[in-house]
C-alpha cells in the first residue's frame, strides 16, 4: 500500500528539479561572457523507487544529484603547453622589434650608412687635405657616428634595463597567481570535505593556471582533497596547506626564497624570454660582473673599438697641417671606462685645431692627402675575427638578429594559431552555447508546467476524496 | 563539433583583425614606399640594401674623387699647353736673336721681351685651383716658383699626390715642378739665355736653343702623359656611373615597392575585409531568442 500523497511528493520533485536546472541555466547565461568559465549541467536522476508487493517496483520521481562543470582537463594541459611557447615567442619577438627600431637598418641614417660616410670623409680630406673647411665637414661626420654610435648603446641599455624591470614584474605576477592559487586551494579543500564540487572556484583556479602558464613551466597534481600542488621542475611553488614558495629577483637573476636558482633556461615562457633576450640577444656588459661574448652590445662596443683604434693607430703616425705628430683623433670621455660606444669622442688636440687632423705621412706636406687615404682605407680591412670589415661585421650583426626576429615571429604565428585552435576546442566543450540554453530553459519550463499540472490534478483528486467523500445522501 | 557563440565570435574577431593587420601592412608599404622597413621584414633583401648603399656611397665619394681630379688635370693641361707655346715664343724670340746682322739694340728689346716670358712661365707655375698651387708637389700652399732677380727657385718637394678614383685604383695628379723646372733646368737655360741676348754671344744663343729643344720635348711628354691620365679618368667616370646605375637598379628591386602590385593587393584585401564584416553581420546577430514568442 502507498500513500495517497506520494504523487504530491514526486510533483514537488519535479518542481524543485526543474526549477533548479532553470537555475543552472541561468547562471550559465550569466556567465557566458565570464573568461575561464566553464558551463555547468545538473546530474538529474530518480529517485529510491519503492517496491509493491504483487505489482513491482514504482518509481518515486526525480532528484538533482549533482552540479558538474563540463571540462576536458587533457585540454587544460595541451592548452597551457602550447600557451607558454606562444608567450615565450611573442614576448621575444616584442623585444626584438625593439632591437630592430633601436639599430634602424635598413636606412640612409642607419649607423652602417654613416660608417660609409666617415670613411668618404677621409677620401675627401685625402684629395683636399689643406682645406680647412674639409676638416671641417669631417669633424662633423666623425661627431654623427659617435653620437649614432653612442645612441643605440644608449638604446640598448635602457632596453636592458626595461627588461630588468619586466623582469621584476613578472615575477611579482607570479608571486600573486602563486599567493592567489594557494588561497583558492584552501577553499577548494574545505568544499571537497564537504563532499562538493566548488565549480566556480575551479574554474578561477584554472583561469589562474592558464595565466601562470604564460610565464613558466610548471607541473600539476590535483591531491585527494583538492588542492592543486604547483611544482616548477623540482622546487614547490605552491605546496599543500596554502604553502606558498616566492621567487625573487637578485642581479637580474630569478631565485627562490632560499636562495637557489628559478630554472628558466630554455624552458619557454615570459620569464625565460627575457632572460634569454636579456642575456643573449643584447647581452649584459662587464657594468653588472658578466660579460657575455654574444650579443649586440658585444657588437657594437667591439666595432667602436675597433674603429677607435685602427683610426687612431693610423692617425698617430702622421702629420697635420701644422706638423704636429702623434696625435690621437678619438679619445677617451672617461678614461676610467674603456673603449665602449658611449664613451668616445674626437680628441681635444684635434677639436681645439683641425690642423691637427693628420692627413699627410711626409712633414711639411699640406698637400699630401696619403694618410688621409689610407684612414679611409680601413673600411677594406678585415679588422675582426680576421675575416670581416667593419662594415660587413655590422651588416651580419644587424641581419643575423632580423632572421632571429622573423623566426620568432614565424614561430609566434604558428603557435598563435596552435594554441587558438585548442582553445577553441576547449570553448567547444566548455563554452556556454545560447542557443543551447534556451533549449533547455523551454525543456525545463515544460517540464515545471507539467509538474505544475500534475499537483493541480492531484489537487482536485484530493479535494473530491476530501470533500466529496462520505456525504451521499446527505 | 559543438559550437558556440563566443567561438564564432572570436574566430570572427580573429579574423577582421588578421584583415586589418594585412592592410594596415600594405598601407604602410604604399606610403613609405619601402617594401623592407626593418630588417625581420626580409633578412636576406636586407644585407643586400645595405651592402649596395654601401657600394653606392663609396661611388659617389669616387665620382667627387674623380671630378675634383678632372678640374686639376684639366688646369694643369691647359698650364702645360701655356708653358709649351711660351717656349715656342721663346725660341722664335731665340731664332731672332741669334741673327748676326741684327743691331744689338733690337736683342736687348728680345731680351726685354724673354724677360716678360720668364714672368708669365712663373705666373703659370703658380697657378692654383681654389687656392691649391698644384705644381707644387705635397707643398701646396705656398707658390711653388719664387724669382729674385735672376735667380728662381723652388719652393715644392717632389712628391706627386694621388687621388684614389675607384676601390684600389690611384691616380697620379698634376705632375711637380721638380719634374719640369728643377730638373729641366728650364729657368737657368732662360736666364742664360737672356744675358747671350744681353751681350750678342750668338754661339751661347744657339747652344741654348739646342736645350730649350729638349726642354720643350720634356714639357710636352708631361703633358701627353697626362692627357693619357685625363681620358684615363674619363673612362673611370664612365665604369662608376654605370656601376652606379646598376646598383641603384638592384637597390630598388630589393627595397621598393611596385605600386601597381600593392594597390592591386590593398584592394583585394579591402575587398576581403569588407566581406569579413559582411560575413560576421550574417553570422554573429541571430540566435533562438530572435524567433521564440
């Protein structure tokens, strides 16, 4: 025998299912636009059925079991992979840019193009060594190389120094993401206790994870309770129990709190590009104890020296107008720093009287030019490495970073489209889907009409059995 | 698949933006009139642009080199030129001179007149081109010929300047006064000359004659050796500017635009953005809300 109210009962449970799955509806609605969100469906099943004797088995309605958020975690993984490659291309191409803008090749104006121009003012001296406006227009050549020169050192520099602090920021993200994963775990933790599925809060963990992976390699493991436990390489950064590990940045290297070494070489991602661009590519001077041999910095130091020497090499051993000798044509601004690009400049002998250019290599030969030639000669030298000019060093220099430029940006293209296609397939699975929603809303609205309806028809049975019953005859 | 909505839009968004992207590229082509502004933008175009200014830059120094050299040849042809048909006055005067019958008063008006073409034969070897005195050898700043009386001297060296004309290739400019004062003995001969003049020693004219003879020879050696300098430069001149012509070809091949190319590609590609924004009008505005009641 059952009860007479059992269809109430299972009318109220279609009732409260359906109204609740409305709920999840509209909450995916609201959230269709909320980045890292990932759409939820109720998990609807009957409920215990009841056994009659003699008849069999009635079923008892219907019950939410649970609220579950649609996501592929074997996405989450390819996604953040690919995602780091793409962060550590696109940071580098950026930086590289800057090189490129810093150096300004290919143009009339570009450092090579002056180059080419003060060795032409040596050839003119060499076929007018007594003019004096000649020695003239050189000063000034020689004074718009220096200051190119000196200019994309400076250049240079402060982009070195910009990614320093680039540097210090992206740690710092780090830093919060790490703080912010380690208080998320936390409350992950207390809702997995409770036997539930924070969805929400799962979601922001993996919005957190995605954004992490745009600066360093890390690995993942989800424990028992929840927590997800972030190790880069063999150091925790955020451990069970809300432990976060920080980073710091000492001498532009990443350490740890206890002092060892973030490993980021070559382990893509934010992080190592600067580093890498930093380290590399512009390369850090003696200024700062390291003193890398590559680089474009090494570059261009190497070319100023090399000019400044050979140039004042044959400068000294010839004779001014006023058969002066011995003179240095570039010095020194600090003699305390060595040859750099920035700190050259035309020696005071020389801007206190250009008669003392040395352009002849005879005393007493204002006509002789032949010093004057062979200092225009040196651009045919094969001053470095014993196989390049000056100006082919710095045409390689200038092209060997604009074929590591357009490599990054190839590459940034590739995995841009790589990383766009597994989001997409990530939207696919977890994006909320209006039209989808609407569906379901219309489904679950029938469904509560129809509930509705049945508790009205009970309503009346009840009402006749209640009201009707028992009076005949009265 | 299952599709959403957001998908659609950003693959929509993605796109107008790669259009965007492609034409703001073209655009920047068209107004810069480069087609390389950096070097990413083609590496191996780039080491060629700056390899053929620097050919380009080091001509037009040589083509300077070469019409600075021109203007001091053509001088110094034109000096030589001078001081050859001086010498030939010279030894019509000389011819005179040595007549027996002529009245002595007539050689002292020769003598006079020699005098005046020793003067003219200095002021010729002291010319200069803006300032320059190119007989002078590596002493150009001073007149290279002083007279004092009778006697003249030279004040230059005998080192002859060079002017480089094209990479490795140097050139011999204005021969010295060593060469053709000094060791001709041009002015002691005239000197000498002049006083056989003075005093009617016929015989000491003659012998002078003889030597003006062979100074005359030298003048005019120089001077052909130097005409063979000056077409020699003319040539030059020729091989730079058609080396210059072919480089600036070759330097706009890598660096230029064709514009036609571009235009045509810049209005393909509005084409193509204009049919993206069609596209995502169609695409992006319906949904099932529109047609529920």
């Amino acid at each position: 025998m059952i009860s007479s109210f059992l269809g109430i009962e299972i009318a109220k449970r279609a009732l409260f299912v359906n109204r609740t799955a409305l709920d999840i509806t509209s909450h995916n609605i609201a959230n269709a636009n909320t980045e890292g969100y990932s759409r939820q469906e109720g998990l609807i099943s009957t409920t215990l059925p009841i056994s009659l004797p003699s008849v069999g088995i009635i079923g008892t309605g219907a019950e939410l079991r649970s609220i579950r958020r649609v996501r592929n975690e074997f996405l989450d993984i390819q996604y953040r992979d690919e995602n780091r490659i793409k962060d550590y291309w696109d940071e580098l191409k950026s930086t590289l840019e800057k090189i490129e803008y810093i150096l300004g090749e290919p143009s009339d104006s570009g450092l090579s193009s002056t180059i080419d121009k003060f060795w032409n003012s040596w050839q003119e001296l060499s076929t007018n060594p007594e003019s004096m406006a000649i020695r003239g227009s050189l000063k000034e050549q020689a004074e718009t190389l220096l200051s190119i020169l000196s200019h994309i050192r400076g250049g240079l520099i402060q982009l070195r120094d910009q990614l320093d602090k680039d540097l210090v920021i992206q740690v710092n993200n780090v830093n919060d993401m790490a703080v912010q994963l380690g208080a998320l775990n936390e409350e992950i933790k207390r809702s997995y206790i409770r036997g539930q599925s924070p969805n929400d809060l799962l979601d922001k963990r993996d919005l957190l994870l995605d954004r992490l992976s745009e600066y360093i390699n890390f690995d993942v493991n989800i424990n028992e309770v929840g927590e997800a436990i972030i190790n880069i390489r063999d150091h925790t950064l955020v451990g069970i129990n809300n432990k976060v590990y920080k980073m710091t940045v000492l001498d532009g290297q990443v350490l740890w709190d206890d002092g060892s070494n973030v490993y980021l070489k070559n382990e893509q991602g934010r992080l190592s590009s600067v580093i890498y661009a930093r380290d590399n590519l512009i390369g850090v001077v003696d200024d700062r104890g390291y003193n890398y041999e590559t680089g474009i910095l090494n570059a261009i130091d190497r070319l100023a020296s090399v000019i400044f020497n050979r140039v004042n090499e044959l400068h000294g051993t010839g004779y001014g107008l006023d058969n002066s000798t011995g003179n240095d044509f570039f010095s020194l601004i600090d003699a305390g720093k060595g040859v750099i690009a920035s700190n050259i400049k035309i020696s005071d002998v020389i801007l206190q009287d250009l008669s003392k250019i040395a352009a002849s290599t005879v005393m007493d030969s204002p006509g002789d030019g032949s010093n004057a030639l062979n200092i225009a000669r040196i651009n045919r030298e094969f001053l470095i490495d014993g196989s390049f000019t000056i100006g082919d060093y710095w045409n390689n220099q200038t092209d060997s970073l604009g074929i590591i430029s357009q490599r990054a940006n190839w590459l940034f293209e590739n995995q841009n489209t790589l990383v766009d296609a597994i989001e997409k397939e990530r939207e696919s699975v977890s994006g909320v889907s209006i039209d989808e929603e609407v569906i379901n809303m219309i489904r679950y609205q029938n469904a509560f009409s129809a509930a509705s309806r049945i508790l009205t028809t009970m309503d009346e049975m009840l009402s006749i059995l209640i009201e009707k019953t028992g009076v005949v005859g009265r | 698949m299952r599709i959403t909505y957001n998908m659609t839009a950003n693959t929509v968004l993605r796109n107008l933006s790669n259009n965007l992207t492609r034409i703001e590229k073209l655009q920047d082509q068209l107004s810069s009139g480069k087609k390389v502004s950096r070097p990413s933008d083609d590496p191996l175009a780039t080491i060629k642009i700056m390899e053929y200014r620097t050919t380009l830059s080091a001509n037009s120094q040589y083509t300077r080199n070469t019409d600075f050299l021109k203007t001091e040849l053509e001088v110094a042809d034109k000096s030589l030129q001078d001081i050859s048909s001086t010498l030939n006055r010279v030894k019509t005067l000389a011819v005179r001179g040595a007549s027996e019958s002529l009245p002595q008063s007539s050689r002292d008006a020769i003598a006079e007149e020699l005098d005046q073409l020793i003067d003219h034969l200095i002021q010729v070897a002291n010319t200069d081109v803006s300032g320059k005195y190119i007989f002078g050898g590596y002493r150009t700043t001073i007149p290279p010929l002083e007279r004092q009386g009778d006697v003249i001297n030279y004040r230059g060296d005998n080192n002859v300047r060079m002017v480089e004309i094209s990479k490795d290739v140097t050139i011999e400019t204005t021969p010295t006064g060593k060469t053709l004062f000094v060791d001709t003995g041009m002015f002691e001969h005239l000197i000498s000359l002049k006083n056989a003049l003075l005093g009617g020693d016929t015989s000491q004219i003659n012998e002078e004659m003889g030597n003006l003879d062979k100074i005359m020879d030298r003048v005019n050696a120089e001077n052909s050796s130097l005409g063979a300098r000056l077409s020699r430069i003319e040539f030059n001149s020729n091989l730079i500017s058609d080396k210059n012509v072919r480089y600036t070809d070759l330097l706009s091949k890598q660096e230029d635009i064709e514009i036609e190319d571009v235009v045509l590609k810049l209005y393909s590609q509005q084409n193509i953005y204009q049919a993206s924004l069609i596209a995502a009008a169609r695409v992006l505005q319906p949904s099932l809300i529109d047609h529920l009641g």
